[in-house]
C-alpha cells in the first residue's frame, strides 16, 4: 500500500508539472514572475449572463444580468486547499454583489493546494494561471482595462494582496479577507496625465479572533507598513475567528468596491 500511495503522489507531482510548464509555455518563458498581461485583443462581445466554467483549470466566469457596455472585472481566488466555486456558494454567493454593482467575477482555480510556493512565499506557477484565466474572460466578455480588482480570502487574500501592489498599474482596487503575507516584489502604480502616481486602493479585514492567522502578526503589520509607503488602506477588525467572517463584512467590502468601481477611482 505505501507504494501504491507514493506512486500515485508521484503521478499527481507529474501532472502539476505539466500544467505548470503548459501555462508557462502558453505566456513565454521569459515572462516576468507575478506580472499580470494584459490579452492583446479585448472583446467587443460580453457572454451570457449568469455563471459559467471556463475551459481546463481556469476557473469559473460569472456575468450579471442586463448589460452591454464594457463593465469592471473582480478577480477572486480561493483559500488554501478551496476551490472556485466557493464564492458563488448558497448564502455566501458574490453573484448578487455583482448583479447590484455592475460588474464581473472571475474566481480562477490555484495550480496546486495553495496559492504561490515556498516559503517565504514566491509566485511559483500561480500568476501564469491567473493570466491564462483573464485572456479567457477577456476573451468572452467586454471588460473596462481601467476598472480592474483583485481580491481573496486567507491564502488567496495574500496572493491577491501581492499581485495587486505588484500589478499597480493593472489592478485599480484590491480587497484582501484574512491576509499572512506579501511576496516580495517591486510595487507599482498607474500614472495620471500628469505623472503622479495613482497607486491601488486597498480594502483588508480581519478576525480579531483568528487563531489560524493571528491579526496581531499579519493584517495589523500589513496594514501599518502599507499605509507607511503611501497607500490608502481601509481596514476593518471584526469580532471573530479565521472563517466566521460575517455578512456586513462581505458587504462592507463590496459596497466599498462598487463605489470606488463607480466613481472610476
């Protein structure tokens, strides 16, 4: 039997490999680690509305109801070991937040249990995958370049935080549930007609019972150092543990999220 197990653990590190090496190989190998591109060509065309899977891995694509011009996209990866389509779940759907607030959902799927690798945390393969995902629905839907989020929970709220400073002048609002980390990289921003630099808005909360991810040691410093290096941060500590974010939280976060989509800032 214990061969049997490290044979098929074996198998299953073979197949991550070559998913990994496909989705590096469909973006070039000398991509940049944890840069978010851009497809060449947008659509004019958006999908049907409602929630729909992507081809292989990329994840799922929901599209709100009564459209035709080009709307915001809200990226969304899940938690260490979770899937996609855990936010369109039961009572927790983020499907109304779109229908109300006008705008996408993209959840891609992690190449592996979690987001990133290693530790501390590096980019791994995760970023390609995400990219892959966005030419999908950049592909499907017409989409606002200027109005892009990114957002997560736990170790997708980390990944998401970290593409989003990393990716400045691609994502315009990032929302982070439950953050740890931030993979090391350059930061950067959008620049305004007169050179300023525009940099993300940044929305994190966090349980100030979380005995998984301790608030003390990860969204408290988080949020400090950011605000630090010039960052609009809004932060909420709500009563409760790693997974009992309530309601008003979510809709705090989304309510937030629609405003900002709304006023183009």
């Amino acid at each position: 039997m214990a061969t049997n197990c490290l044979l098929r653990l074996r198998f299953e590190a073979i197949l991550i490999f070559i998913c990994c090496l496909s989705v590096a190989t469909s973006f070039g190998a000398t991509a940049e680690p944890g840069r978010i591109v851009f497809p060449a060509k947008p659509s004019t065309q958006t999908a049907s509305a409602g929630l729909q899977k992507l081809s292989g891995r990329n994840g799922l694509l929901y599209v709100p109801t009564g459209h035709a011009e080009p709307l915001p996209l809200l990226v969304l990866l899940h938690k260490a070991g979770g899937y996609a389509s855990e936010w369109f779940d039961g009572g927790t759907s983020y499907a109304p937040y779109a229908d109300k607030g006008r705008f996408i959902i993209l959840a891609p799927e992690s190449l592996g249990p979690s987001w990133g690798t290693g530790r501390p945390k590096n980019w791994g393969y995760d970023y390609l995958a995400i990219n892959r995902a966005l030419e999908e629905a950049f592909a499907r839907c017409a989409i606002d370049r200027n109005r892009l989020a990114i957002g997560g929970f736990s170790d997708g709220a980390s990944y998401a935080l970290s593409l989003g400073l990393a990716n400045g002048d691609v994502f315009s609002y990032v929302i982070a549930f439950s953050p740890s980390f931030i993979v090391r990289a350059q930061g950067r921003a959008k620049r305004s007609p007169t050179g300023t630099a525009i940099t993300p808005l940044v929305y994190i909360a966090h349980g100030v019972s979380d005995n998984v991810l301790p608030i003390a040691s990860t969204s408290r410093v988080i949020v400090a150092s950011l605000r630090k290096n010039g960052y609009h941060v809004e932060f909420r500590e709500f009563s409760g543990g790693h997974a009992s974010r309530p309601r008003q939280v979510t809709d705090q976060a989304m309510s937030w999220l629609t405003t900002a989509f709304h006023q183009r800032r």
